[in-house]
C-alpha cells in the first residue's frame, strides 16, 4: 500500500473517530434532555409545529385487517449515440393482512410489469437528462399510485421517497425539460386531490435522506436550552455548533431517539421556505404535509416519514395512528428498518442491467443497427470494463 | 396461452446450459404444488424432432431467504419472514434435466443441437415414451409402471433376458417380490408368445407357494410347476467326468487326478448299470498300484462327498424330464445348511444344464439364481465350487440361449466376470456405498445422478438398466397376483403368533 494513501486514510479515520465521538457524547446529551424540551417556548420555530414534545412514543398496533400498500419505481438512463434511453417501471404491492399466516399481496398493474421505455431525441445537457429521468420516474410512480387509488381501497399508501420532487429536479423554465416537470406537477395536484377523495392515508418514506432541516430547528433552540445550568454542563465541551453544520437530521437523530420513538412533526412548507418556487397551490399541499422521523429498527437510523394530513382530522391523532401501522412493518429487521411494502415494491421495480440490455438488444435487433452504431465509445471498450 | 397441463416450464440460461447434454428450466407451479418430479421424463419440441430429458434434480429459490443474516435478523423477533412479507410469491423451483435423446420420424437419435432458452418444457405423451424407451406394448412382460408416468412397463422377452439379467439390491428392498412378478409373467405366456423353461435356485423356499398358485389368477388353465427339494436332488456318479468329480474337491494334483481317472475307466467297463461314489471308494481301496498317500487322499476325499448323500446311480429329477417350455422348475436348497451341499447342487445343474442345451436335448432355458454371490463370488475362489461353471454361462450361454438371472443383495461380492455378463439390470434400493461403487463399476450407461438416486429408491421400485430399455428408467413393479398364503414378514405378528 502506498504510504501517502496510508497516511490519507490514517487522517480520515481520526476524522472519523473524533465526529463519532461528538456525535456520542452530543446523543447522550440529548438523551438526558429529550423530555423536557418544550417547544412551545420557542416562537421562532412553534408556529410550524403542532406538538410541544421533542419527541414521541408511538405503540405499535395489529396489523390484521390492514390494507396497505407500497409503491416504488425503478429507473435506467442509457445514453446512446443518437438518443437517450430512459427506462422507468412503476409497481405497486397491496398488503393485505387478515388472520392467516401472512399477508395476501396483489399487485397494480402485474407482479413483474415491463419497463416503460422514454427515448429522448432532444439533446440535453446532463444535468437536464437527470432531472428528465427523475421527473420520469416520479411520473411513473404517480401514475400507479393513481391506478391503485382507482381499483382498491386502501388504509395507508406507502411511496418509496418524498411526497413532493426535491429542487435539483425543477428546471428552468427555458429548459426542453420544463414542460415534463409541468406534467409532473399536474400529476402531484391529481394524486393529492384523489388521496384527500378516499380513505386512504399518503405517506412518502424517504430511505437516506439528506435534510437538514430538524438539525436547523436544533440549532436555533439549543443555545436556549442551554441557558439553563444543568444543561449546560452536560453540553460543555461538546463542539456541537460544528456537529450541528456537518450532521444530516437522520444521522443526529439516530443518536438519541429510542427504538419506537419519533420526533415532532413539521409542516413540509417550513421546511422548503418561502423561497421555493413552488405554484401556490403546491405549496398549499405542502403545508397540508407532515415530516417526522422514525426510529423503526434498533441498530438502524430513524426514516423520515412524509404524512398528506387529512381534513378535518387531527394532524397529530392521525400521524400517531399511522405511524402505529408503520411501525410493526418496519422493525422486524434489526438493522433494516424499512416497511416490508417498501422492500417487496423495491425488488420488483428495480430494473437490472441485465434488464436495460435485453432492451438495447431488442432494439438493436428489430432496427438492424449495429452496437457501433448506436452504443457510445465508453460502452465498446473492446476490453470490457 | 396453452392448457396448464401440456406446459411444466421453461427453459432458462444457466452458467453452462442450455447444451446439448442438458438445460434446466423454470416449473409452472405456484410454490407449493409439485408438478415435476425428480426423474420425470420431460420434452421439448423443436422443428427437427422432440428432446426427450430426465429430470435429475430439482432446486427450489427464494430471494427472502438468500440471504442467511437477513433471514436471522428478520425472524429475530420470532415471527417468520411470511408474517410481513409475500415469501411465497418469490418461490421458484428450478429443473434440471439430461438430456436422453431426439425422438425424430418415430426413432432415436442422438441430440445434436441445445435446446432454446425460452422453449417450453412439456410432459412426453405416453405413446411417445414407450416407444422412445423400447417398450414391448404387444406381448411384453407386464413387470411394471414407469416412475412418475402411467405407462406399463412391459419389456419384451428377448430384450429382458436374452444377454441374461442381474436383480441387484439390499435386503428387504423388493428383490424375491419382483422375481415373483417375472415368475408370473414368465408363467402365464401362452405356446405363442413364446415360453421359456425356468429353473429357479430357490437358496430360502420363498418360491413354494407358486406350487399351490391357481392358474386362473393368471389367466390360464394350467401351469407346470415342479418343485425339487434339495434332499431329494441325486447327481448321478456316472454321469460325471473325472473332472467333474475333481471341481468338487479342493485343488487336487495331477497324480491323484491321474489315478482316480484310470479307477474310473475301470469301473465304467465294470459296471453297466452305474457306479456309486463307494465303488469308487473300494476301487481306490483294491487297487495295489496307487500310491499309500494318494490312496488314503483320495479315499478320503470320495468319502467325504459321499456323506453329503447328493450322489447316486441315478440322476433325480431328470434333466431332460425336467427342463420343459414354460414349466417353473423351484430347486428348494432350503432344507440345506451346508453351503457346501447347495454349491455341489448349483455347480452340477449349471454344467448339466449348459452341455444339454448345447448338445439340444434340452429347450432355452433361464436360470434364475439367489444369492447369487454365494456361488460365484469374487474372492475366495476355493470357495466357490460352481463360480467357473455360472461364469461359462454367463460368458458363453447366450449363444444357446441358456440364460442366467443372478439375483444379490451384495453385488460387491458378485464376481465381476458374471455381472458385467448381465446386459440388462433391475436394480433395487440400494445403500451400501461399495455396493453402488461396484454397480457404478460394472454397468455401462449408469451415469453419477443415476446411481445417486438408488439410495433414494422405495421399496418395490428398480432401476432398469440395459438393452431391455434405451436409456435408465425407473420402474414401480406391479402387485403379485397370487400372494403367498402363509407369509410372515411382519415381526410383529411373528412373535405374536409363536407367544401364545
């Protein structure tokens, strides 16, 4: 090995081992002061929330009788010498557990749906093909979200990321791109409308997410709590400004929150701003929409859960109900704390290489082109690799 | 869509399949039915004729349970996989099959091409099977039904035993039952489909009863049926050759051979009606000439196989009178301790059977032979006083139509020379690894999945090996149609009886 790379690596694991140590002694910290948070006593942030407690326990209920379902996409993007390839597929599984063994599952629109096939003829530049791809993706899944609206009813729908695009995937509007995210955003006022019609319950599970937003929250509310003596002396010497600037919400919340234990939930619009450029009425839903994090597996960090409220329902009630059904989904796997609904429509909705190209060989055997002539140089290394 | 029935699969790539040898493929069940079996015979139809297959394995997937962790941790909680997630709906089952050969305009040939990944695997129609596997639908020995497939499995006669057939298995595993049914069938043959005259070496009197069976059960109005005690079996002394008398003694010399050949000369002009082995004996005695060592040698061995009281004047049964088309000829060796006694019986028969077929003073006969390791074994020659005369069968009978069936529950001490004599083999469950090493050794055509699925055989069920078939086939021997009326196999009902 070579010793420059010895000595980088040497550097990183101190890094490492010094932000772990923070991250652990900030965690035992908040552990000892969770309970007597109220934030009811910050204005500054209170007006976003409806809860006064940091964080909740929430029990997890039976899952007989419940009719749930998980909806995810799959998404390849080929870039070919005269057009791009985008290759979307949306599938939907339907849980239903009753007092058998396990739970009764249908799927919307098969079990093993082809993929849908977008060319892209346009040239775009690669950031606008990523936000094509996304927005393709995002479409395809809405689109089975609202064909499962149409043939079931369900108690709670389960989709495989946010409930709302995040910003990279808004173009400008002089982008060729610009007139697919219109599209898509139609499709989100169809859904949010067919959802709030039905019984059922939206929630978007966002497996890594990247926010930062309760970290923000923290931020601001801390330097109060510390005021107080006794906190404060459990806080000295804990750089947790810094923490705070280089932690993601999950990651600082994996720890101090408790198997089971979710924290305050904050509309979707605090967290996006008034800089967003949202239509209003998007934004309208945004605010209709809750986040809060799950601690649903005890070696695995908390999930951010997207709850679409209902009207005339207490926000609260209906989060903990909900999240009472989600619980006992997700907490069977020590360290994976997904919802089986989810990982079931993961693994059907992923498409494999092997998959993308069947579909290149297809299209080269019905077009009679050659691989020369349609694949790029980086894809003929006449090596491999 | 085609009707569920007439489709079991579909062929998949594997890292080496599909080839001209074998392919797997992907079963039409749900999960939980099983609608191919292991050893089942499958095809698939191409446009240069039908790939006929064995199903040598199957192999059941599921991704939920890949992996072994996950599996562990999911479960930790203790409640299965299944309560949260649709397992069975991942459940896979994976055929494997070899390839047996391509039946085209209503014969075999030998594959030459793979079949296409994609192409569907179909059940073979019954008629196509039979054919595929040489089965005699007309005049054949009802022995059976194919495994898996309800398809009779009647070979015909010549294919069976013409190049003479060895019943291999382990003790209990259905060899005297299945010997029963090919007594039956071998009975009930009528003047023109052909008869065989059988003489059955019966070691146990497991056969008996077939001397009360009621013709009827077998569709005919009489059947020949003699039953010989080995008590009441006679060699006559005359009969035999210097040599003949020699093979039943242990490693004579050439001085004695040549003494007792000249006393034997003199009595055969001495006596016109025959000799016994007391005359000889006395002959021996008289004679001034013979050395006081080989005299007392060879006095002592004629005395010692006239005690076993197998020799006489006259030969009992007659051979001539015995061996007859169609007629079941039991040698019960059951009152017999003495393996010696049985060996004497069984070398004799063997010769006197070989040199009258050969001179045509008898018809084709089979020789059927139990425990057939004790009079041909491998090692311990001296033992073995009729193993030279069952091997001259075996290697040169089929010429004259003097066939052997050996039967063996331990094939590994079954002389070689004999069993790889046997063309065709009905062999039985069998579990003993020197003993499938063995019949891997000496079969032709067994191939490894072949010989590995022996040990999975039930009771009553045989591989065939062979010309009587084109490829191995596994056979469900069908029930008796007479059962003996008094058999006790059941322990149970053994001691009860006898604990009363």
């Amino acid at each position: 090995m070579d010793h420059n790379l010895d000595r980088m690596l040497f550097q990183l694991v101190e890094e490492i081992k010094r932000i772990e140590s923070i991250r652990t002694k900030f965690g035992q910290v908040m552990r000892s002061i969770k309970p007597d948070i109220d934030l009811g006593r910050y204005p500054s942030i209170s007006s976003s929330l409806l809860e006064t407690a940091f964080t909740t326990t929430v029990s997890p209920t039976s899952l007989s009788g419940l009719i749930t379902a998980g909806v995810d996409g799959g998404l390849v993007k080929k870039r070919l010498k005269s057009m791009d390839l985008i290759l979307t597929r949306g599938i939907s599984v339907v849980f239903r557990f009753g007092t058998g063994e396990g739970p009764d599952v249908e799927f919307v629109p098969n079990p093993f749906p082809e993929p849908i096939i977008k060319p892209v003829m346009q040239s775009l530049s690669s950031v606008e093909l990523d936000q094509l791809a996304s927005l393709e993706r995002i479409s395809t899944e809405i689109q089975v979200t609202l064909n499962l609206l149409k043939e079931f009813h369900i108690d709670i729908i389960l989709i495989d990321g946010s409930l709302i695009h995040h910003p990279r995937d808004r173009p400008s509007t002089a982008s060729p791109v610009y007139e697919k995210y219109q599209e898509t955003l139609a499709l989100y006022r169809q859904l949010y409308h067919k959802v709030k019609k039905s019984r059922s319950t939206l929630v978007g599970v966002v497996k890594d997410s990247r926010s930062t937003r309760l970290v923000n929250m923290l931020g601001e509310i801390l330097p109060h709590i510390i005021r107080k003596p006794e906190v404060f002396e459990k806080i000295q010497g804990v750089d947790y400004r810094w923490l705070l600037k280089i932690s993601k919400d999950s990651d600082l919340l994996d720890t101090f929150l408790d198997e089971g234990e979710r924290t305050f939930a904050f509309r979707m619009s605090y967290e996006l701003g008034d800089n967003t450029s949202l239509p209003d009425d998007i934004k309208n839903w945004a605010s209709r929409i809750w986040i809060t994090y799950l601690k649903t597996a005890r070696e695995d960090s908390p999930i951010r859960i997207e709850v679409l409220g209902k009207e005339g329902v207490d926000p609260v009630a209906h989060i903990n109900k909900t999240l009472s059904a989600i619980l006992p989904l997700s907490y069977h796997h020590p360290e994976y704390g997904l919802p089986s609904p989810i990982v079931e429509a993961d693994a059907r909705a992923r498409i494999t290489n092997h998959e993308a190209r069947l579909v290149i060989d297809r299209l080269l055997a019905l077009s009679g082109l050659s691989y020369s002539l349609i694949e790029q140089r980086r894809s003929r290394n006449p090596f491999g690799g | 869509m085609e009707p569920p029935h007439l489709r079991l699969g579909t062929v998949i790539c594997t890292d080496n399949g599909p080839n001209v040898l074998e392919f797997s493929f992907v079963t039409d069940d749900s999960g939980s039915e099983v609608i191919v079996r292991r050893g089942q015979f499958v095809s698939v139809i191409t446009k240069h004729g039908t790939i006929i297959a064995r199903v040598q394995n199957l192999i059941r997937t599921n991704r939920y349970y890949q992996h072994a962790e996950a599996v562990r941790e999911y479960q930790s909680r203790g409640e299965p996989l299944r309560s949260i997630f649709p397992t069975d709906r991942w459940m896979y089952t994976i055929a494997e099959a070899r390839v047996l050969g391509l039946w085209a305009d209503n014969h075999t040939t030998r594959p030459y091409f793979a079949v296409s990944p994609g192409a569907v695997v179909r059940p073979v129609d019954d008629e196509t099977l039979s054919s595929f596997l040489g089965i005699d639908n007309h005049g054949g020995l009802k022995l059976g039904t194919l495994a898996h497939h309800a398809v009779e499995f009647t070979p015909n006669l010549s294919g069976l035993l013409s190049k003479h057939l060895a019943i291999l298995a382990m003790s209990g595993a259905g060899k005297s039952y299945f010997v029963s049914v090919l007594l039956e069938e071998l009975l009930s043959r009528s003047k023109e489909s052909g008869r065989l005259a059988t003489i059955i070496i019966d070691v146990h009197g497991e056969y008996s009863y077939l001397n009360e069976i009621d013709p009827q059960t077998l569709g005919k109005a009489s059947v020949e049926i003699e039953h010989v005690r080995g008590s009441h079996y006679q060699i006559a002394v005359d009969s035999l050759t210097v040599e003949g008398l020699a093979s039943f003694a242990i490693e004579m010399s050439p001085v004695q051979l040549r003494d007792l050949k000249r006393i034997i000369s003199g009595l055969r002009q001495g006596f016109d009606h025959g000799y016994t082995l007391k005359d000889i004996i006395e002959a021996v005695r008289m004679d001034e000439t013979i050395n006081k060592n080989t005299r007392d040698a060879l006095i002592g061995w004629i005395s010692n196989l006239e005690s076993t009281n197998l020799f006489g004047k006259e030969a009992t049964p007659k051979i001539e009178n015995m061996i007859r088309p169609g007629k079941l000829t039991i040698i019960d060796l059951s009152d017999f301790i003495s393996l010696r006694k049985k060996q004497i019986i069984v070398s004799n028969l063997a010769h006197e059977l070989l040199s009258k077929r050969r001179s045509g003073k008898i018809p084709p006969f089979l020789l059927i032979l139990e425990e057939a390791h004790q009079f041909c074994p491998e090692s311990r020659q001296e033992l073995a006083l009729p193993k030279a005369r069952i091997e001259t069968i075996a290697r040169e009978g089929r010429k004259f139509f003097a066939l052997l069936c050996l039967i063996s529950q331990r094939p590994v001490k079954l002389s070689t020379t004999v069993l790889s004599q046997c063309t065709n083999q009905a062999i039985f469950r069998c579990t003993n690894p020197y003993d499938l090493e063995h019949i891997g050794r000496t079969s032709e055509g067994i191939d490894r999945a072949a010989l590995d699925a022996i040990t999975t055989l039930e009771v009553g069920e045989a591989l065939f090996i062979g010309e009587c078939v084109t490829v191995p086939t596994f056979v469900k021997i069908r029930k008796r149609l007479y059962n003996p009326p008094h058999s006790q196999t059941d322990l149970f009902e053994t001691i009860k009886k006898y604990d009363k």
